[in-house]
C-alpha cells in the first residue's frame, strides 16, 4: 500500500483541494505532493503511473472548481502544513560552526529539527554539541601552542552535525526554504565579542 506521513491528510482534501495543491507544487514537500498524487490516482482522477514520482498534471489541465465564499466551510483545514519549511541551510550550519564554534553550530541544528518537530533527534545533537564542545576546550588547553587546532575540530564538528545527524534526520535531499541568517549571526558576533573581552579584561584592569 502506497502511503506516507502526509497520506491520511490528503485523503480528507476534496478533489479541488487536491488539484490545486498540484497545481501550486513548487511551495509544497515532495512527500506531500506524492501523496497527493497517489490519492488522485486512488479517486481515478489521473491515471496511474510506475513511477515513483511524475507531474501527471500539466498545470494548463488542472481545473479548480471556485467555491463560492457563502459555501466555504470555516472548520477548512488550509495547505500551510504541507509547504516546504524554512529551515537553516548546510552552507549556514558550515558557516557558524567553523567561524564560530560547533556549538553555533548545533543551535542552527536543533532550530531545523524543531521546526520538523524532531524532539528525539534535537535532544541528541544537544548532547552531541555539548559533549563535543567540552572535548575541545579540554584539548585546546592541553595544547594551545597547536595552530588551527580549533578549525580542525570545527570541520569535524560539521562534519558530524550534517554528514550524519543531518542526513539521518531531516534526509540529503530534503526539499526547504532557505531561512536569513541575520539575527543568529548578529547574537553570535555579540556573544564572541563578549567572551573576548572577558578574555582580555584582567589585562584591561591592570590585574
């Protein structure tokens, strides 16, 4: 049997609902609009294919019936919950974790993870970018004479948050927006600028 997370959704939608989700797919998950296909396919409405995915519907042929607002039932679910979600991209996550810390890192991450409503897998990455933040400190003041020690560790730290809980929870090929990265990077720079100077203020006072 042919189903998905999105299956039982669809199967509620009336038959212009469903066009019109076709018809608009480039706002929606790939996962929703298979489910919609599978469900047109169900109700005769297209003919079926072999394909695990096509587009049997040329945008010029779908006909949406227009429902009279007098007609329009209130309780109507609308399609916000099948659109592509913003998320923080990879280049994002590379970004903040190298630059930064694998730690900044981890919060792109687990914002990611909630929005998909993945509480297990955000939970794990926390562990992961406390766990491994730790591990770098202590190794850091074990060998601080060690230049671009600390990149190294950033590039494996992404390496981890993308290469596998990425892929492993949200997927390689994972169809979203591209969330702005302006308000966590304007919070990281004010939170580096804080550590440096505490870093530098015995020097500062003279201590």
């Amino acid at each position: 049997m042919r189903t998905n997370s999105f299956t039982n959704n669809m199967r509620l939608k009336t038959d212009a609902e469903l066009k019109t989700i076709l018809k608009e797919k480039s706002k929606y998950t790939e996962q929703a609009i298979q489910a919609v296909i599978w469900e047109l396919e169900d109700r005769n409405l297209i003919e079926k294919s072999e394909e695990p995915y096509i587009d049997p519907l040329k945008e010029d042929e779908i006909s949406v019936t227009v429902v009279k607002e007098s007609t329009i039932n209130n309780n109507e679910s609308n399609f916000e919950e099948f659109e592509k979600p913003f998320l923080y991209s990879k280049k994002s996550i590379q970004g903040f974790t190298i630059f930064f810390s694998t730690l900044f890192g981890t919060i792109l991450l687990m914002s990611n993870l909630k929005v998909l409503k993945k509480q297990k897998a955000r939970m794990q990455v926390l562990v992961f970018g406390i766990s491994y933040t730790v591990l770098i400190t202590i190794i850091l003041n074990l060998y601080p004479q060690i230049l671009f020690l600390s990149i190294i560790f950033n590039l494996i730290g992404y390496g981890v948050l993308v290469e596998y809980y990425w892929n492993k929870n949200i997927g390689k090929s994972f169809s979203y927006k591209k969330k702005q990265i302006w308000i966590p990077l304007i919070i990281s720079i004010a939170i580096t600028m804080l550590f440096v100077f505490l870093q530098f203020l015995p020097q500062i006072l003279g201590v």
